[in-house]
C-alpha cells in the first residue's frame, strides 16, 4: 500500500539576511532534516521552497515558504490543495516566545498567539494542523517582540540551538509516524542528555581503558609521614629503648 504523503512546514522569511534570525528556527530544522535524511534538492512550488523525501516508511514533503511570514498560509494552502490533503497531514514547525529557549513542545489545533506565519496558516487551511513549538523564549517586554525575532540567534545560544534541531532530525521519523512522544523523547536526549545515577556527567575512563584505581585511605597514611611533635627529651629517650 502507498504510503500517505505529509507535509511538514518551517515558518521564516525567505532570503540571506533572514537566514540566522530567531523568527527562522523552523526554516533550520527543515534543512536539518533535509541534510541528515538524504531529502531531495530544493527546488521553487507552490510559492515555496520545497524538497521532497521519506522518512522511514512516510513520505514527506518539506515546505519553506517563498513569501515573507505574514502569508505563509498561501503557500500551505496552495500545497494542500494540490496533493488533496487535510490540515491532519500538515505539521508546522515555528519559533516559540513562550517557551524557553531550547525547548519543544508539540499540539494540535488552538490559537495561533499572534504568531504572523500561523495566523496566515489559520486562515487559508484552518487551525486543525500539528505544530512543534520551537522555544527562543522572550524579551520580557511586548514592544521588544519584532526586533527580538527578527535579530540573529547570539554566538551563546549556537550549542543549545545545534543540539535543538539535532534531536529534531533525530525524531523526524517518530514525529511522520504520529508518536509525539518518541519524537519529543529524542529531542530531550540531545538537548538534556543521561546523567549518571547520581546526577554527575559521567567521567570518562582514563586512556589505557581501565578504571584508575581507588585510592586507599589507610596506603595515604603510610605515604603522609605523620609530623614529629615529640619533646627532644622524649627523642632522646626513645633513641635508648
């Protein structure tokens, strides 16, 4: 049986000087997914950038819009209805003010929190959609909003970013099968990666490949001559015994 086709769509604004913005992680986990997944090329439909591969057994149609965020929604739209699809077979991948940076969070349906891109998705397709909440955090102040998700990520956040769309592209097949879970699972493991038992990095084994030997308290002692503090009276005494 053929398998359905998806479609997963990254929200930015086209050209250069967008490329690094905050407002454009979902333009990056798409190349993420493109790059590590063996995508096709990139290639101009649907008022769009669009690459076309599988992810396991799903195949899946990577969507970057070639308008600016505000009518992202023409190019989903026009997608959609090509390839006679529901907003249940679209996953939207946007940056987040609400959540800290680093995280990531998926739902289905609601508001679109006056996000520009999702509120042009809500109005060609409806709000039935998926969408992986990609946080960048917040500014603190409402009038600081624009130029905060349309500056470039800082040099401080490039780890927690590269490790962010790492696990993306680590859990984009669990997220094309529909176990949310798993995907957001893989996301936790680059992002917060196992610690031992007792919440300590695991420390590295020394180069020869065997553990460095425990240290004997009682061995230290005999090492560490304890200091003389004996009377020269009692020195003198104790060298005639």
């Amino acid at each position: 049986m053929e398998a359905s086709l998806q479609i997963f769509v990254g929200l930015g604004n086209p050209g250069g000087k967008y490329a690094r913005n905050r407002h454009n992680i979902g333009f990056m986990a798409l190349d993420r997914i493109a790059e590590d997944h063996g995508f096709g090329p990139w290639r101009a439909r649907f008022q769009a950038e669009v690459s076309e591969g599988r992810l396991g057994g799903d195949k899946v149609l990577l969507l970057k819009p070639g308008t600016f965020m505000n009518l992202s929604g023409q190019a989903v739209g026009e997608a959609m209805r090509f390839f006679k699809l529901e907003p249940d077979d679209v996953t939207v991948f946007h940056d987040e003010l609400d959540l800290a940076p680093g995280k990531c969070r998926v739902k289905t349906g609601g508001g679109h929190a006056g996000h520009n891109g999702l509120r042009s998705i809500h109005a060609h397709i409806g709000e039935t959609y998926h969408r992986v909440r990609l946080g960048i955090g917040h500014p603190g102040r409402k009038d600081l909003v624009a130029a905060y998700v349309l500056h470039d990520f800082h040099k401080a956040d490039e780890d927690w970013l590269d490790d962010l769309l790492r696990g993306i592209s680590d859990g984009a097949g669990e997220l094309a099968r529909g176990d949310t879970g798993k995907f957001q699972n893989a996301v936790a493991l680059r992002v917060n990666p196992p610690r031992s038992s007792g919440g300590k990095q695991e420390k590295p084994e020394p180069a020869s490949g065997k553990p460095a030997p425990k240290k004997d308290p009682e061995a230290k002692a005999a090492q560490d001559p304890q200091p003389d503090d004996r009377s020269p009276l009692q020195k003198l005494a104790d060298k005639f015994r």
